[in-house]
C-alpha cells in the first residue's frame, strides 16, 4: 500500500471534497438546463403551428395555394433559422404545399394516428417535427364543440432546427467544467498554502531527531513556533538536554566501570592461580578418599558378614518369639547395612576407575531368572504383575560380566517395583547383532508406577541424587544406585535413558554390548517330549500372555491361547481334548473360589494341568494344587522350571498321577472366634476344629478384649458389626492395650462396599475374609497367618459318607444343596445352622417390622446385618440377596422410603418362610 505524507493528505483532503460537490452541483444545473432548452424549443414550434393551422383552414378548404405559399413563405422568413421547413398535407396526406423541400423529406409525413389526435411531436437527428391535423369548424353547428364527424382538410408539419439548442446545452456544460475546474485549482492552492503552515515547522522538527538519532545532542530549535508545534519543540529541547547529561554520566560510569574491570582482572589472575593449585590437592584428596573408602569398604563388610552370619546361625537353634523378633531386626538392618556399603565400594571404585569388567561364558536368561526370583517376592507383595519377555532372536550364550549386568537388572527392577503401588512391572529384553560376533542386548523395564516429572529426571543419574528429598524418608535408599548403574552400562559399551510423567510410570531402557562364544553350549532343555503337544493356555495379562505363548511355541508345541474366559469357553467346546493346560490367575484368598471354578471347568478336557501364579508362597502354592491342579508354578515363569514341570510326566513315560490320601493337619495353636450370631460361630468353630487344637469364643467386641488381655491368642477371627463394641473398635483397643499386640487379627463380615477391605486392613486387621466362608480359604488363611505349624498334630481324613441330599422340608426358598456347601459337607451341621435360622425369624420380624414405623434407620441396618449374616450359611439364596441389597443401600445412606420395597419382599419372605417349615410341621410323616 503507497504511503503518504502529510503534504499528501492535505492535497487530498481539501482537493477530494471540492471535487465531487463541483461535479455534482454541476451536473444538476447543466441537467436542468438541457431540459429546459428543449422545452423552450418545444413551446416556440407549438407557437407558430397553431395560429398557422387556424390560418390555412379557409385557403386550405378553398384550395387556394397562393395564399398557402405566401402565409408560408412569411411565417418561414420570419422565424429562420428556427424553422427548417412548413409543409401542407391533404386527408390522404398527400403534399400540397412547402416552403423548403430537401432530401429528408420524407421524414415530413404526417404521423397522426387518428384525424382528431391533436398535436404530435418527434424528433429526428438534430430537428423536431410537429404535425397537426387541420380541421373544417365551418360546418359546426356548435363551434365551440369538437366531434369526430368534423371535416379533415389535411395535415400541417413544422420541422425546427434543434441547433440553437444543442449550442446553448453545451455552452451550458462548458461554464458548468470551468466553474468546477476553477473551483478545484483554488482548493489546490489553499491546500497548498495550508499545508506550509505543518510542513516547514514538521521538517525542523524532524530535522531535529534524525540529528538526536546520530548522536548529535546539539539539536536546539530556537525559533518559537505556533500551537501545538511548540509543545514538540519544547519537548524535543527538553529530551535533547536530557541525553546530554546521560551520556555525560554514563561516560563517568564507562569509565570507572573499566577502572574496576581492570583490577578485577588482575584479581582473577591471582585467585585462577589460586584454583588450580586447590584442584590439584582437592584431585589427590579424592583419589586418596576413594582409595580410603574402597579399603575400608572391604574391612566394613568382613564383620558385617560375620554377623549375618552368625544371625543365620542363631536362626537354626531354639528360639523364643522375642529372640526371634531381635533376630529379625539385626537381620534386616545388617542387610541393609552390607547393601549400602556395597554401593559405596561400588561408587568409590567407579570415581577411582578401579571398576573392571569380567569376561566369562554364561546364560543369559539363567542370568534373568536369577534376578527376577531374587525381586519376586517384593512384586508379590505388592500384588504387581512382573512378567518378563525375552524375544526369539535374543542370544542365551555370551561372554561379559553377569555379575554387573545383574546388579544394573537389579537396581532398575527394585526400583521399578518400590515405585509401583498397583498395576505391573514389565521387562522385555531384544538384541541387535554387529560384526566381529558382538552383541547388543537391549532391555526396557516399564512399570506403571509414580512416575518422575520432566525436571527432576537429570538428578536421578548424579550422586545421591533422587526425583524428591521426601522419597528418602518414604521409600529409602541412597541414591546411588542409578548413578552406578549408568557407570556399568557405559562400561559395558551402553547407554542408559529414561521416559517418564507423574501419575503415567516411568519406562527404563538400556543397551549393553557381548560378545558371542565360538562354541555354544547345549542349555539341555527336555524340549523334546514337548513337540507337537497340544497346549490350551489362559492368561489375561497382555504382556505374560505373549511372552508364554512365544515361548511354547518355540518348543515346537500347538497352543490354543485365550485372553478372556469367553475364549477359554470357546476352545473348551472344541471336539478334541488337549495335552496340557497352563491358567495363569491372580493369586490371593479372595480367588480361592473363582480358581477352584476354573480348574474344575478346564481339568476334564485335559491331561495335565498347571497353574501359574503370582506369589511364591510355598502354602497357597499348596492350596491350589489341592484345588485340582498338577503343579503350581511362580510368576514370572522361569524357563527352565516351566520346561522340565511340562515334560516331567512324559519323561516318565506317562505315569498315572494319583493323589495320596492327604493327611488332615491338627494344628497346636490357639484362636479367638468373635460374632454375635450363634449361628456364625457355630460354623466358624465346627470348621476350625477341624484344624486347629484350642478354640475361644465370645459374642462382641467387648467380651474379645476382655480375654485378649488374659489369653494369649495366635489367631484372631473378629465380625464387624456387633452389639456393645463392634469390630473395628476392639481390633484398636486388643493392638494398643492386651497381650495381643502382635496376634494377627482377621476381619469376618457377611457384606463390604468397595474400599471397605482398604480401610480395615489400614486399622490393623491382617486380612479379610467374606462370608460365607470357603472352607479352603478358611483353611489357607490359618496356614498363612499361623506362627508355627510344623508341629502340627496330623489326622487321616475319613471318608464322608454320601448320604442323599433331601431337605428338610419342601421350599422354593431353600437350596438344600447349597446348605450342605456352606455347612462344609456335613449334613447334621446343616440341619441345625436352618433351625437356627428359623427360630431368629419371629424374632427378627417383630425387630424389622417396629425399626421401620420408628424409622429408625441404623436399628434397621444392625437388624439386617445381622440377619444377613445368618444367612449365608443356611442355603436362602433369595433372602441373601435381598439382605445384601438392604445393607448396601444403607451403607449408601439411602434413606428408608427408597428401600421400603425390599423390605416389604424381605418381610413377604420371611413369612412365606415360616409358612412352609409350619405346613411341613402340620404334616404327618
């Protein structure tokens, strides 16, 4: 866009509005003079024809042309050069008379459409024609009357010259453009004379800066001016003196700013003399700290390994329960203790260059296995998923230093494991191949944990440096690990990196170089027997799920993989049966049941059986292979035992496998059993004395704690919800103030909302068992939590005598067979849990019923909970659920209106209930 000058806009802005109202003015008046030009010419030529139509009428009747011509020829003269030509025409327009005859005549002939239209005009190039016809009024009776039966004698034409009026329409055009030409000029001469009014005092002006813009302060305008131009001029006097002093005293400040610098050189001179003879010494201190800490590293660790030692050895003689919790407690810290002097040593090695690598032959995913059995038991703890995926094309046999790799897979696994509260941990291990037969192994360790923020990445690979000071105080640790552990891997040739956010985990990946042996050695792997065997494997897990399934499938196996319990049923309607089965499961108490299930539904259409779970613990191992199953192998599955478990029964030529008859073990311990239902504890007892030798019992919170503190117990099974002091109450008061401070606590309740088994287990219960209770839960819980139970008194299990499952009496509302589940098989026990039930509903009608008109709603909710929990054991299904759906509904603070319709079912039932036991009663057997 052009860019104009002041100068320029004062042009256009004077000249511009001049313009068009002088275009526009003279436009209108040069317009209104070319219409009235023409109807001035008009009324002149209507001027002439009338009195001459009138004049010819009588010549014209009487035929007369002399007369004609002459009033023709006198007319004509008279008003030439405005008349061009006058011409008479007959009726049949035929020419009589003219005074001028030319070449365009013919344009003359009368164009009157009817004889009485009266006067027409048209105009031709450069003339107007008027015609008008001319009438006989001598016949008129009436002359002052006009009829179309009045005489035509013929018809008048006058041509005008239109001459006249074209020259004064252009005269008229010609003042109208020199009025506004002369108009525009003067706008163009006052502009201009305006405009030197802004533009000499704006030049000194600008004149002015462009000086200031050169350094040149010396730029004082003195001649005054007019207005605001003053204004400026002052100001710009002002900002001229202004600068001036500035660079007088920034000058002043340059120079003593380079008076300063030069002796502050001098003085770096002195002090970077100074410094490097304190690098030197500090270097020569450091290498004599490093060669101190490596020394007395080794001095630390020889009696701290005698004290471990020895604690091992203190381990293996009679103990107290006391002797063997100091025991514990010098263990943990002398192992804690070694591992911190272990990163030391490492660290002191590492600054000193002390660090060497070893070059032996050894397996590599041995190598993994080691570290993972070694971190397992932490995940586990966790409930973390640790699943490990070593590809195809990864090598077994290298040369390096297993040691340190192992330390760098330790470091970064442990951590991933400390860091992670939920969720998984997972190490997938690749390689790529280079000349000279080197190998890159490549290692990621992924975990979902915490996660590290952007900023505080850079620190976790210095010294003693972690992502947050309050990590220290939560998690430990000295923060050396990772800055060892990128020391290794560059040892090895490798490379460390990290990618991370908070809240989303934290991905570990490093690569570390071998080289491959000439000669590779046989991993002897009974892979053989395996071949071609049809293998139906279920694992939910993605990660566990394909790292299995590549390795069966490497021995050359046909595996059936499902993901979801929908495949699983689906390769279950298959028409053939399968070789092995392998169902990877979550492992806890709460999925005794679901894996029982599982095992039943899958054994039938396989050979063997295995299951895979996450924990190492040898006694729920135990209680799932009492579930159905041929072994039971700990996640993350090691190769080598996964192999020979597989192979194991084809190795031996297909032997039977026959389960022994198990010995049921009596334990020497004492329980405590706490509930306020007597049909509860009834059970609770009948399916403990199975196990255990000394059984208390008490009916609420109180009466517990009351013997808590005289009794002292090994296990304690505690209800919630009770009368006088509920659950939660007295598991605090039996920890903080009884002898019991130490007995594992295990919560028992028919009913738990999401969360609840968080906040229980955050009190000081050790875990958590729902009713009803599965008798295998029941029994793994005990063996779990008991102290000791290697003494343990041993009964052969008799064999249960099958009786026919008849109930007690006819019912849609009793599942007998379901009773008999809960009752542990026993047949009397199931018997006498309904009578019980039976004998509380009255009871618990009137109760309910008067709750609910008092509105009375935690009555309501103790009352249910209680009836619940008789429930559970007694075969209702129906009356179960409904209880179920009461309790959850008040737990979630639902008021009594919006549940009445349960309770009136729940109260419908009831009584339907007792009908039926009544009506069986009435009957005569």
């Amino acid at each position: 866009m052009t860019k104009l000058g002041l100068r320029d806009w004062i042009l256009v802005l004077a000249s511009v509005p001049t313009l068009l109202i002088g275009l526009l003015l003279g436009g209108y008046f040069t317009l209104n003079r070319y219409l009235d030009l023409n109807d001035f010419l008009l009324d002149q030529g209507i001027t002439i024809i009338e009195p001459l139509a009138i004049a010819t009428e009588q010549p014209l009747a009487e035929r007369n042309k002399k007369l004609l011509y002459r009033l023709f020829s006198q007319s004509h003269n008279k008003h030439a050069p405005l008349i061009k030509s006058i011409a008479i025409f007959d009726a049949n327009k035929e020419l009589l008379i003219t005074s001028n005859y030319h070449k365009d005549f013919h344009l003359l002939t009368p164009f009157n459409v009817v004889p009485n239209q009266g006067l027409t005009s048209k105009e031709t190039d450069n003339h107007l024609v008027l015609s008008l016809p001319i009438l006989d009024h001598n016949n008129l009776d009436n002359g002052l009357l006009l009829t179309a039966e009045q005489t035509l004698l013929g018809y008048i034409v006058l041509e005008l010259n239109q001459n006249q009026a074209l020259v004064g329409q252009q005269k008229a055009l010609l003042v109208s453009g020199f009025i506004i030409l002369l108009a525009f000029f003067i706008s163009i001469l006052m502009a201009l004379r305006f405009s030197k009014l802004f533009l000499t005092p704006m030049s000194k002006l600008l004149f002015a800066i462009d000086k200031l813009k050169e350094g040149d302060q010396d730029t004082s305008i003195n001649e005054p001016m007019k207005g605001e131009f003053e204004l400026l001029r002052q100001g710009l006097n002002s900002i001229a003196h202004n600068m001036m002093l500035q660079k007088d005293e920034m000058q002043k400040h340059i120079d003593q700013a380079i008076s300063d610098y030069r002796e502050t050189l001098e003085q770096y001179e002195t002090q970077n003399i100074q410094l490097n003879i304190a690098k030197k010494e500090a270097q020569d201190a450091n290498r004599v700290k490093s060669d101190f800490l490596a020394k007395m590293s080794h001095e630390l660790r020889t009696p701290l390994n005698g004290v471990v030692g020895f604690t091992r050895q203190l381990y293996k003689t009679p103990l107290n329960k006391h002797q063997k919790d100091y025991l514990d407690t010098i263990e943990l810290s002398a192992n804690s203790l070694l591992a911190i002097i272990n990163d030391i040593l490492d660290f002191s090695k590492l600054e000193a260059g002390a660090m060497e690598l070893e070059s032996i032959h050894f397996q590599l995913r041995d190598t993994v296995n080691e570290v993972l059995t070694l971190l397992a038991p932490s995940a586990h703890d966790k409930n973390l998923e640790l699943s490990i995926n070593i590809h195809d094309n990864v090598p077994d046999s290298l040369i390096g230093d297993p040691t340190r790799f192992k330390q760098i897979l330790i470091n970064l696994i442990s951590n991933a494991i400390k860091f992670t509260e939920s969720g998984h941990v997972l190490i997938d291990v690749d390689c790529r191949h280079y000349a000279n037969q080197r190998t890159s192994i490549f290692v990621a360790i992924n975990d979902s944990g915490i996660g590290i923020s952007a900023n505080k990445q850079d620190a976790l690979f210095s010294a003693f440096g972690q992502a947050d000071s309050s990590i220290t105080r939560k998690f430990g640790g000295t923060g050396l690990g990772l800055i060892i552990t990128k020391h290794l891997v560059e040892a090895m040739g490798g490379h460390i990196s990290l990618n991370s956010a908070v809240g989303k985990g934290s991905c570990f990946t490093f690569n570390a170089f071998f080289e491959q042996p000439k000669r590779h050695y046989s991993d002897n792997l009974p892979t053989t027997p395996l071949e071609q065997k049809r293998v139906l494997y279920f694992e939910t897990h993605h990660h566990t799920h394909e790292a299995t399934q590549s390795l069966l499938q490497s021995w050359n196996m046909h595996v059936t993989a499902c993901l979801s319990l929908a495949e699983l049923e689906q390769a279950l309607t298959g028409e053939f049966s399968f070789d092995i089965a392998i169902l990877g499961h979550a492992a806890s108490l709460d999925n005794m049941s679901e894996i029982k299930s599982l095992v039943n539904r899958v054994r039938p259409q396989c050979d063997y059986l295995y299951l895979m779970v996450n924990t190492v613990s040898h006694n729920m191992r135990e209680a799932f292979i009492g579930t159905g199953a041929d072994a039971c192998l700990s996640k993350p599955l090691n190769h080598r035992k996964l192999c020979e478990s597989l192979a194991a029964p084809y190795r031996l030529d297909h032997p039977s496998i026959q389960t022994p008859e198990q010995a049921q073990r009596i334990l020497p311990i004492k329980v405590l059993v706490v509930d306020d239902n007597d049909a509860n504890l009834k059970l609770m007892c009948t399916l403990l004395a199975e196990q255990i030798e000394f059984i208390d019992t008490a009916h609420n919170g109180s009466q517990a704690l009351s013997l808590a503190k005289t009794h002292k117990y090994d296990l304690i099974f505690l209800d919630i919800q009770m009368p006088i002091m509920d659950g939660v109450t007295a598991c605090k008061l039996i920890i903080e103030s009884s002898i019991n401070e130490s007995t594992p606590i295990i919560a028992v309740t028919a009913h738990a909302l999401a969360g609840e088994k968080e906040n229980l287990l955050k009190v000081g219960f050790k875990n958590y068992l729902t009713k009803p209770l599965d008798e295998e839960v029941l029994r793994q819980t005990i063996f779990e939590y008991s102290p000791d139970f290697g003494k343990s008194k041993t009964q052969i299990a008799q064999p249960i005598e099958s009786k026919p499952v008849v109930a007690p009496f006819d019912s849609k509302r009793i599942d007998w067979p379901l009773a008999l589940q809960r009752a542990g098989g026993k047949v009397e026990l199931a018997h006498e849990m309904l009578n019980m039930l039976l004998l509380s509903v009255p009871e618990t009608l009137a109760e309910l019923r008067d709750a609910t008109e008092l509105e009375d709603k935690q009555r309501v909710l103790n009352i249910v909970h209680k009836f619940h929990g008789a429930c559970c054991y007694t075969g209702v299904p129906k009356l179960k659920q409904l209880a179920e759906t009461i309790e959850t509904a008040l737990k979630q603070d639902q008021s009594l209106s919006q549940i009445e319709p349960e309770l009136f079912e729940l109260d419908d039932e009831l009584v339907n209930l007792m009908i039926d036991a009544q009506a069986q009663i009435a009957t005569p057997a």
